[in-house]
C-alpha cells in the first residue's frame, strides 16, 4: 500500500449522542450522522507566536509560543431535505450551552477503508450558508456550515 492518498475520498461523521447538553435538551436536537459533503475545509491548527530579540545576539530573534488556536472546519454539500445542519446551527442560537459535538473526518484509501481520521471535541455549528439561487444558470444547490471546536486529534488507522 502506498504512503500517499488523494484528496477526493473522504467521509464526515458527527456523534449522534451529544454529552454536552442536559438530557432534556439534547433530546430535542435531530439526530446527525454525517456523511456525504463534496468538500471539507479547515483540518489546520496555528501557534502564535511573539518575537522576543535578545541583547548580543544578532542572528536572530527568538520566537516564544504565546497561544494555540485550531481553524474553523468547513462543510459544503448539496442541499438535501434532511435538516440536520440546520437544526443543529439553529440549536446553538437558541440553547444557552450550545449544541457542541465531537466529530471526525476520515480520509478513505482507494479501496474505500479508512486511512487517517481527524477527530475534533466540542464542535459547534457557528455559520450556516444556504444556497445561491440564479435564473441564468444552472446548479447543484449547496450548504455549507462552519464548525469550531476545542481540538483535533490526527489519528493514523491500521494499514
């Protein structure tokens, strides 16, 4: 098997069970298996940093770590009848906790396996985009929803 996998295989896939609401609250969401998406965004993460030049040294100047931050993942897909991603980005506005979920994004070898898996805490649904509509042209009607969250986990799968 090859170190190397395209870029077009992939599968989402959000925790239907959702541990970081009451009980009474996370009954009312719609349950969300994930799935299919056309493209998923947004698997980075970034220190930043703070220069920090010392006295007698003038090759260079130190860069000291300040804080960790994780980049918002984003969703598209064809619009589908389903209303799980809305439902989940409407519970958010309307619960005082948030409808967090743990997540993951699986990168499928070429005979459809999982290979890699990136897995994230706490998500939440922070911007639903709808669909573009235009008489003059013809379209696959597409949603996107952007998810922030506490981490990600980079987890290599058995070969």
């Amino acid at each position: 098997m090859s170190d190397e996998f395209t870029n077009f295989r992939f599968l989402v896939t959000l925790n239907p069970a959702d541990a970081y609401l009451p009980f009474t609250q996370a009954a009312l969401l719609l349950q969300f298996l994930g799935g299919g998406f056309q493209e998923v965004k947004g698997l980075g993460a970034d220190l930043e940093v703070t220069p920090y030049p010392e006295g007698g040294e003038s090759g260079f100047v130190h860069q000291l770590p300040v804080r960790h931050s994780w980049t918002r993942l984003s969703l598209r897909r064809g619009l589908i009848r389903d209303p799980g991603l809305w439902s989940w980005y409407s519970a958010g506005l309307t619960q005082s906790l948030g409808a967090r979920r743990d997540g993951a994004v699986l990168l499928l070898s070429e005979n459809g396996t999982p290979a890699m898996s990136w897995t994230f805490a706490g998500g939440i649904a922070v911007k639903w985009t709808g669909p573009e509509f235009s008489a003059m042209q013809g379209g696959i009607a597409i949603e996107g929803l952007e998810i922030a969250h506490h981490g990600l986990q980079q987890i290599p799968l058995p070969s």
